[in-house]
C-alpha cells in the first residue's frame, strides 16, 4: 500500500441496510464522500472514528492502523477531528475555554502563535468570551471546527457540517473552510449531499450508492464522466487554472489551464491566484470551425473523449478533453447528427457563462 493513501476495508449489516467498502483513498487534500440520504455517508465516517461497534475491518494508512472491535483503540486515542451536522460545544464553557480543552489534548504543545494564526483565519476572535449558546449556527460552527483543528488531528472528518445552515451562511462557511483547505496539510473528509460543497472544495470524490462505492477518483475526472454527469439534474464540470493576465480596461482576467483559457471578471481574482472555475454542460456549444465574430470570449479547442445519445431522449451529453481538463456539452441529439461529432473528432467548446467558485 502507498504511504500516501488511505487503505479502508469496512463491513456492517443491518436489517435493512448493508454497507460494504474496500477501496483505497488519498492521505492528503480533501475527499468529498457523496451520495443521496441513505447511502452510507455518515456509516463511513463512524466506521472511521471507532463510532460503529458492530462493524468490521480497518483504515490503515500514514500513521493510522484502527480496527475495528475486539481490537479497536478507543476513539479518543485515534486523533481525529470530528465535526458534524451539529457543533456539539460544551454549553458549560465559553467559546475561549471550549478552544482550551481541546489545546489541552493536543497530541502536542500547540503556540500561543498557531492558536492566534487559527482564531484570525477562521474569524472567531471576537467571539472568545461568549458563551456557546449564544452564538449563531454559522458562528458554531467556525468554532467547532477551530476545536477540531487545535487537537492537532491525524484525520479531519466532516459530517455535513453546513447542513443546518442558511444558504448565506453555509457560503460564508464554504469560503473559511476554503482557507483551512489551503493552510493545513491535513487530509480530510468531507460528507454532503450537495454538489456546489463538493465543487468548491474536493480533490478527490467518492460517491457511495446503498452502501457500495459506485464511483470515485479526481473530483475534477469524476464530475466529466457521463455515467455520473446523468444522474445530475444539472450537470457541470469543474476547472482548476490560474490568473496569468489581467485587462484592467474590461475588467477581465485570463485564466490559463492545460491546453486552454478563460476570460472572467478580474474583481476577486488575483494575478497568479490558483482559482476553480465550474461550467455548466448546458452553457457549452459546439462547432467543428473556430469560432468568429461572436459575443462568446470563451472558446477552447477540444477532443471529443465519449457521447450519451440514448434514441428515446431529444438531448445528448458529451464529454470533451483539453489536455487534462475535462468540459461537458449537453445539446440536441439533432445538432450532434448534424456536426457528426464522435469520440476522437476535434472540434470547438463556446462558453456562454462559467462560475469562479474559488
């Protein structure tokens, strides 16, 4: 087994439910576990953390070997961080001392500096001296995972932790968990049933189906395959690139990618930001000619990679490659005959619109 994955091979049976999974995931960056309500999401993290007592198997990996039950180490001796649907402080303590019992079983001595550098990064100093119960959900929540962090944890499990939120602030809790991502070589994961979460945040993607994996691998790969893509309501793709350019005239910056480009709004970008961008499959057209004279900046010359064209549907799905970048197109199975578009034909991607998630 690599030293940079994670090998999990766990078991359990219910009376209406069996969840079984063996698979091998990475020890590093962020791993969506995704799926419909039901499907084992939660199951997984629980059989992680030690929280399932019935069932079987192991997660070995970098400094992780827990087993399950005769031989499980008690879930406090695991390091893990665990935060979930609800924040679960201490009512007794204030926001400042729920942060203190977890610095006190750090697996080591944490610097005034780290817990300084956290509560500035997450947002939370002003909330140090209140009492847990009066903070909002949002609030909670940033506090909860401070705690989880300052424990110095192996493992960063995250259980649907913006699921009680309102939109507003489940975004405003998307972007901090965005910076956590970003300054802590941590690995974590991350359960949700939304697809915008995983866009933002996962390298990797796991999707489970009535306990069983049914999918996984780069996020990014992941959401361009066609099997995934149709069972989305809308589906799209995800892009990481760069800021090489900026037009401070339009009020543009290019961002570069393999084999490609787009042009965005430059308000929150930076020159040389690493940013994710998501395009929808719907605001994709086609051309087999590069494209002139168009209001669309964003074109891309593309491979088309495989096509969904079931005879029963007016609509087709399909999946084109820019080097190691993926884009989906969803048209009409009429415009697909006309341009005689298959797997290995070259031709242009159109972006109509494409949406900066980071």
């Amino acid at each position: 087994m690599s030293t940079e994955t994670f090998s999990l091979n766990f078991s359990l049976s219910r009376a209406a439910f069996t969840f079984e999974l063996n698979c091998a995931l990475p020890a590093r960056g962020v791993t969506a576990i995704f799926g419909a309500s039901g499907a084992g999401k939660s199951t997984l993290l629980r059989c992680i953390a030690g929280l399932e007592p019935d069932a079987q198997g192991a997660i070995v990996g970098p400094d992780v070997n827990w087993r399950c039950a005769p031989t499980a180490p008690p879930v406090e001796e695991r390091g893990i961080g665990y935060v979930s649907q609800r924040a679960a402080l201490f009512p007794h303590l204030n926001v400042a001392q729920n942060l203190q019992f977890a610095i006190k079983r750090a697996r080591s001595r944490i610097a005034f500096c780290e817990h300084d550098s956290l509560v500035e990064l997450l947002g939370i100093r002003a909330l140090l001296p209140r009492s847990v119960e009066n903070l909002s959900g949002g609030e909670a929540q940033r506090v909860a995972l401070a705690r989880a962090l300052l424990s110095q944890p192996r493992l960063l499990l995250l259980d649907e932790p913006l699921s009680a939120l309102d939109d507003e602030r489940r975004h405003e809790l998307l972007r901090y968990l965005v910076q956590v991502k970003a300054h802590f070589a941590l690995p974590m994961f991350y359960v949700s049933h939304r697809l915008d979460e995983v866009e933002m945040l996962a390298d990797y993607l796991v999707e489970l189906h009535e306990g069983q994996v049914r999918q996984q691998g780069n996020a990014a790969e992941v959401f361009s395959l066609l099997a995934f893509a149709q069972r989305q309501r809308h589906p799209s793709c995800i892009i990481d690139a760069h800021c090489v350019e900026k037009e401070s005239e339009w009020g543009l910056a290019r961002l570069e990618f393999d084999r490609g480009a787009l042009w965005l709004p430059n308000s929150a970008i930076a020159l040389g930001q690493s940013v994710r961008v998501r395009v929808a499959a719907d605001d994709v057209s086609l051309s087999r000619e590069a494209p002139t004279s168009s209001s669309i900046a964003n074109r891309v010359a593309v491979q088309v990679d495989a096509v969904h064209a079931p005879r029963d549907q007016a609509m087709a799905l399909v999946r084109l490659r820019a080097g190691r970048a993926y884009l989906l197109a969803r048209i009409t199975r009429r415009s697909l005959a006309e341009l005689q578009l298959e797997p290995g034909q070259s031709c242009w991607a159109q972006l109509k619109s494409a949406a900066l998630l980071s």
